[in-house]
C-alpha cells in the first residue's frame, strides 16, 4: 500500500474522514493521502436484495406468500454510511408497500393483476425510502405469489373443468358440422342420381364388381 496517495476503483467512491468528520468524497482516480484522515470505501455497483417470502391475509380470507427484489445501488455514500442498517429500511419499506397494496385484494385477483398493479406503488414507496439513506432504487420485481395446497388444488380442479368442458364442447360442435355436411351431401345425392352412382363407383374396393341398373330396360305395364 501506498501511504502517500490512495487509489480509488472506478466501481466505488472514498470518503475521506478526518476527526470523525467527512471532508471529502473521492472518486475513480489516484489522490493524495492527508494526515490524520482515515478513507472509507464504498461499493457504488448495482447489487440485488431478495425479499423474502411474507405470508399477506387476503380481503377473502386465504394466506398467499409473495417474495420480491430489489435492484439499488449507493447515491449518496456520506448518507449511506451514516446509517446503521441503510437496506433494512428499504427492505422494511417494501415488505409494508406489498402487504398495503395485496391485502385488499381477493387471492384470484392477487394471483392474476398482482404483480402488475401493485408493482409501480411498491416501487415508488422504496425508492422514498432509500432517498433517506443514500439508495438509487433502480427496480422493484415481484417474485413469487403463492396460493396455499388447498387453494392451488381447487384452481388446479377448476381450470381442468373448465377444459374438459371445452373440449366437449369443440367435440359437439365437430360433430354438429359432421352432421350438417352429411345432410347436405344425403340431399345433394337425392337430388342428382347420377352423382349418387359415382359416388358408388368410388367407394368400390378394388376388384370389386358392379352391376348398375340404369333403367333403359325396364318392363312397362
């Protein structure tokens, strides 16, 4: 180490702390160490936390488990390393914006919209947060929104009855047309005997042989 000059790393900012006071913020570059200052180091990179699962009460009742995470990275390095624990408020703060936001909601609705509705107010109530400590809130995602067993299977059963019940009704409506083109081609051979007799001639199977009556000898009373 050189004790005449101090090497900032273009990934991180250097606070230059003399008589338990900040004098200076130090950037990317080479700089000139002073007496009876001490340098701290902070990580300016983009980093991720992961919420963890919260179980959220639902306006109908059911527990869902809803997981998240967070994108920041340090602003203001002097803010940030003046308090304790500058993640816990942001990780505090959207553990309370997601149970604000889903709780008044039904499970369906939660399972279906959450992610999309609740998102920009969560985001918005962490980057206020981390105003206050010195963090950029880069974005907010919604992991994971889990149903309870009981609650996943009553969908599982619903969703499969509701395809059971298209693919029947896909089968009667294939059987109506199949109907519907079998009257059409029953009255468009009545209508033409000629047509009839070649559609006879076609469904022959090979080698098979034919007698056609076609009615010029007829007896005649």
């Amino acid at each position: 180490m050189n004790v005449f000059s101090i090497v900032v790393e273009r990934h991180e900012q250097v606070l230059a702390v003399r008589d338990g006071e900040v004098v200076e913020v130090l950037g990317p570059g080479r700089h000139r160490r002073t007496r009876r200052t001490i340098y701290e180091r902070v990580d300016v990179r983009s980093r991720v936390t992961t919420i963890a699962p919260q179980e959220i009460l639902t306006a109908d009742g059911a527990t869902v488990k809803v997981s998240a995470a967070v994108r920041w990275q340090v602003a203001d390095p002097v803010a940030y390393t003046s308090t304790l624990d500058p993640e816990s408020v942001v990780y505090l703060a959207v553990q309370i914006a997601l149970r604000d936001e889903l709780a008044g909601r039904e499970a369906s609705e939660v399972v279906r919209t959450g992610r999309r509705d609740a998102g920009p107010a969560v985001l918005e109530a962490a980057r206020r947060a981390g105003e206050t400590v010195g963090m950029t809130i880069v974005d907010v995602v919604i992991k994971d929104i889990v149903l309870p067993h009981d609650l996943r299977q009553a969908y599982a059963d619903l969703i499969a009855t509701r395809q059971r019940g298209q693919a029947q009704l896909e089968a009667a409506r294939a059987e109506s047309a199949a109907l519907r083109s079998m009257a059409n081609a029953a009255r468009l051979l009545d209508e033409h005997p000629a047509l009839e007799r070649l559609r006879l001639v076609q469904a022959a199977s090979y080698g098979s042989r034919l007698v056609l009556d076609l009615g010029a000898d007829r007896p005649t009373d």
